[in-house]
C-alpha cells in the first residue's frame, strides 16, 4: 500500500507540476494510510471469523450426531423421509438393508444420552441408530418423548463420548452471530453453516410432514444460519460454542428463515428427565392456535389461543373447554404469542397445580377453575 501511495504522488506531480500537486500530497498520504488501515481491520475480522468457526467446529463436532432409522423388514420398500423435498432419489440397486439417515442430535452426557427433536424419532414401532464423526454406530436403547416440546433424549450404550457444552438462552440478541452443525439432507454429516439471530420470540408450526407429525412451538428463536431437512435436532451454537439451541424447523415457504427451540428449554427437560427418568409435564389437554392481535380485531374475537382439539377425559375436558373456544388468560395473565403463549403459561406451573382460565365462547366471556395433569398418564 506504501509504493502505491509513492506511485499516486509521483503520477501526480508529473500531471500537474510540483507547485500544483504539492498542495494535495498532504490529503493523498492521509488516504493511502488510512485505506491500508481500513484493509488490514478487514483482512483482520475475516481471519477472526474463520478461525472462530473453525475452533468452534473442532471442538463440537466430535459431539454432534446423525440419527439414522432401520429398515422396516415388513416393508416392502425402504422409506425415504426426503422424497417429498426432492423426488425418489433411491438408486435402483440400493440395498434394502440400508439405514436411512434422517437428523441430527448431540450428545449432552458421555454416558449416551443424546438430545434431538421428538418429530425426528416420532415412529415409536421403528429401530433407530446414531452415527458419530467418526463413523461409530451405535443402536438406540430407549426413547423418551417430551410430550410439550419438539425435543427427545435417546439412550445408546456407549462410554466417554466427546460432549457439547450448554449455553444459556436468557440474554440472547438479535444479529448475534451463530454456527449451526448437523447432517444436511440427512446425507452430508457434520454440514456447518453460519449466521445470525435473525428473531426472538416467535411462534411456529413444526413437524415431520413425511411423518404426519405437528407441533405447535412457542418462544423459538428465529435464524439464517442454513438450515435443511436432516439438520434437524443438531445444535445452534454461539461463539464460544456453546449450545444456545436445537435446530427444529425450516420455513418451507421462504429462504434463509429457520427456527430453533431455546437451550433453557432443553436443559430443564434434561433436569426433569434426570430426576424422574421421563418427562412429567402439567397440561391440559388442548390442541391450539395463536391468534394475534391483528387476527382478532379483523374477526371481531379476543387475542388468545384458540382451541382446536381437546384429548379426551384430559382436564379440558373434564372442564368443559371445547373446541372453538379461545383461552385469553392463565391465572390473569393475557395469552400472547409474545409471552410465550398457552404453552408459555403452563410450563412454569407444576402437576396437580390448580389455574383459572379465563375463555371466549360464543360472544361471551368465561371461566373456568382446573387442575393440570401428568402429560404422561
């Protein structure tokens, strides 16, 4: 940059002569300087960022996973979770032994026990296997569905295994940098991509469409990290690398917008599952929809949660609460996709705990007293 600057000045005088160009020497060195400056702060941040995800990569990725699921030997043809995206991509003389590989996860317990989406392994009749980087498999021994969140921990018998470290969800930022890692396609393993915390709070229906499996998930946060089918259940990591999510869902109908379950999240199903070995969870027993404000006052009803199946003999049920109805508050407290929603209300309550509900039926306003049940029985 220094013989560029000496290179400027001299075509300078030879243009306009010493006496002329002189008078703008002063302002040409200043430039060249603070140019070769601008560049080396450039070239500086890039190398940070490079050897940031790298580092970051190194360290994690031994601990993230691919879920894979067996055959169905009473099936006539092996499944293919992405044909729905892509087409049949089944080559002609695939073995029909093959494990098809279909998510991710990561191990939080180098005993084995693993943590991915509850849509990932929703097919409670099939065997599933996960495959280290290294290409270790293991065979899943036991499941255990969260019956509220998108999320499963898997068991494998396995010893020492490498260990993500678990962030903190609380004082996340939006434009805050991220890394994502999973097994893209459910055939590139440990895929990384990079990005930014695009959203906080949001609301979203997620699942597994070739599986039939919904959810609805409130309090996500939102991404443009890449994520792809099969990266499902890997982890959302920020630059220390710390697991701060689960990768969950990718909008289908635009670019660049993923979505991912926030680590505090994970970690009390973790706490909940270690002190009783499964997920007991207080609900009530109701399907729903977010309705927003903007929602509402076009269709003259309440903002709240409308209510789209109820389980039966659940204590909805047995409270009355029917289909149609719209939930607006919990214990006084307005139902709001920006608090976290129905399922925002009822997580920090316990089993057994007795809440009042205020509804929307028909014109009228209600409520109604009931105690929360074991999401197990």
């Amino acid at each position: 940059m220094k013989r560029l600057g000496v290179l400027l000045i001299i075509l300078l005088v030879i243009a306009l002569g010493w006496e002329i160009a002189s008078k703008y020497i002063p302002q040409l060195q200043t430039f060249t300087q603070n140019t070769s400056i601008s560049t080396n702060q450039s070239q500086t941040k890039v190398v940070r960022e490079e050897n940031l995800v790298i580092d970051v990569v190194k360290e994690v990725g031994p601990a993230v996973i691919t879920i894979g699921i067996k055959p169905d030997t009473n099936a006539r043809q092996t499944l293919d979770p992405f044909s729905i995206f892509f087409g049949d991509q089944t080559e002609p003389d695939q073995e029909a032994n093959d494990v098809q590989y279909i998510g991710s996860g990561f191990v939080v317990e180098k005993n084995g026990l693993i943590v991915t989406n509850k849509h990932v392994v929703s097919d409670t009749n099939r065997q599933y296997v996960i495959v280290n980087d290294n290409g270790d498999s293991y065979d899943v021994k036991n499941i255990y569905r969260d019956p509220l969140n998108d999320l499963a921990i898997l068991q494998v018998d396995a010893k020492d295994l490498p260990v993500v470290k678990l962030g903190d969800s609380k004082n996340l930022q939006v434009g805050q940098y991220v890394i994502a890692i999973g097994t893209a396609l459910g055939e590139f393993r440990n895929t990384v991509t990079t990005g930014v915390i695009s959203g906080l709070g949001r609301g979203i229906t997620a699942g597994s469409p070739y599986e039939g499996f919904v959810e609805r998930l409130d309090d996500v946060i939102q991404t443009d990290a890449a994520i792809s089918p099969g990266n499902s259940g890997g982890p959302l990591l920020n630059s220390n690398g710390q697991v701060i999510a689960v990768n969950t869902a990718v909008a289908s109908s635009g670019q660049n917008i993923g979505f991912a379950i926030p680590i505090d999240i994970v970690k009390q199903s973790i706490e909940n599952f270690n002190k009783t070995g499964q997920f007991n969870r207080p609900f009530i027993g109701v399907a729903y929809r977010m309705i927003g404000q903007r929602t509402a006052a076009a269709n003259n009803v309440p903002e709240g949660a409308l209510v789209q199946e109820v389980i039966e003999d659940s204590p909805a049920d047995q409270a009355g609460i029917q289909v149609g109805d719209i939930l607006t508050k919990v214990d006084n407290k307005q139902l709001t996709d920006e608090n976290g929603g129905l399922a925002g209300s009822i997580a920090n309550k316990k089993v057994g705990d007795i809440i009042t509900i205020n509804y929307f039926r028909d014109g009228e306003d209600k409520t109604v007293r009931l105690t929360l049940g074991n999401s197990q029985e």
